[in-house]
C-alpha cells in the first residue's frame, strides 16, 4: 500500500509539473542564476520507515536534514532543492543507517507553500544483528514544505531501491518506503 501511495504522489508530481520544465535559461553552475541564494534549512525529520529485509517491520526513522537552492545547477523558473539527510532506522534487530541527497524540483503552490519532487541517491549502512553490510540505493519522493520568516515545516514521502548483499544464507536488499515529517529553521 506505502509503495503504492508512493508511486501515486511522484507520478502526480511528475505529471503536474512536466509542462513548466524548459530546456533554455537553465543556469549552470546554478550560483550564477540571476537572483541566486541558498536558502539554507536545517531540519530535524521524523517519520515511519518499512524495510524489505528480514523480520523488520515498519517503525520510526528519524534524523537530520540540510537543504539549499542548487548551487549546480538551476532552472529558468522555479527551484531545484539539495536535500541531503542522515536518518536512524532501528526496528525488530534491524538497523539502518542511511546518508543521502535527493534533490527536488520546487514549485510555489501558495504563499510560503511549495511542492517537490525529485529522484535521490544513498548510502545505508543495514545491521541485522548477524551481519553488517553497506548497500547503494536509489530513490524518488515527493515533498510540500512550508516556509514563513525563520520557520520551517515539511512531509515527505519517498520510496528506495537498494542493491543486495548477502544476510544470512542469502543475498538481500532493504528496499524500503518513507514517509517524513519535518521541522527546522531557515537560515
């Protein structure tokens, strides 16, 4: 159901915002576009993750995240978000340990609301307890934040594939679904 919903808000997402992506105006290096300011967020996250891996069951992830306008690169209207985040997972003798950068691209939805969405990479460091291996993964999500003076506030629903390692007497992945909520300060 989680991978489902998830599938639902970046094909929704995708499809919204298909139409304002143009190729011309792009700004690479992105600190050179017109107007360019990190907007730096710190952010504390918290929320509900269901891994694909052994007898892990879903319960609460929770870590912190940065994230800037892209200082790489930048579209001619709207925002391409860097969120990098370094989240704990630890759950029925499973822990996980993920550090990643998924960056969105942002569009104003209203006054100090904006919609994201994005694909993302990572490093997850899984635990079972018998073993302890480092997996690659790949993600998308979907994200609203909110943003008024120094406050700041977000979900995020984001789903992950993850490479195999061998756990156990066979080989694994932590594929894995996410839902987050979070609260920081803009800087």
């Amino acid at each position: 159901m989680k991978k489902q919903i998830c599938a639902s808000l970046i094909g929704l997402a995708a499809a919204t915002a298909s139409h304002t992506v143009s190729a011309e105006g792009w700004s690479f290096p992105g600190f050179n576009a017109e107007g360019y300011q990190a907007q730096t967020t710190v952010a504390l996250v918290g929320g509900v993750m269901d891994p694909d891996i052994g007898s892990a069951d879903a319960g609460s992830v929770y870590g912190l995240e940065l994230s800037m306008d892209c200082p790489l690169l930048q579209p001619p209207t709207n925002s391409i978000r860097q969120q990098v985040s370094l989240t704990q997972y630890d759950e029925d003798g499973v822990e996980i340990n993920s550090l990643e950068i998924n960056p969105h691209y942002v569009m104003p939805m209203g006054e100090n609301l904006e919609f994201g969405f994005g694909p993302g990479v990572g490093v997850l460091d899984v635990d079972t307890g018998s073993r302890d291996n480092t997996l690659l993964g790949i993600q998308a999500g979907a994200s609203v934040h909110y943003r008024e003076g120094a406050f700041f506030a977000g979900a995020e629903a984001r789903y992950q594939v993850t490479t195999e390692e061998r756990f156990g007497n066979r080989d694994r992945d932590a594929d894995n679904a996410r839902v987050l909520l979070k609260v920081g300060v803009n800087l």
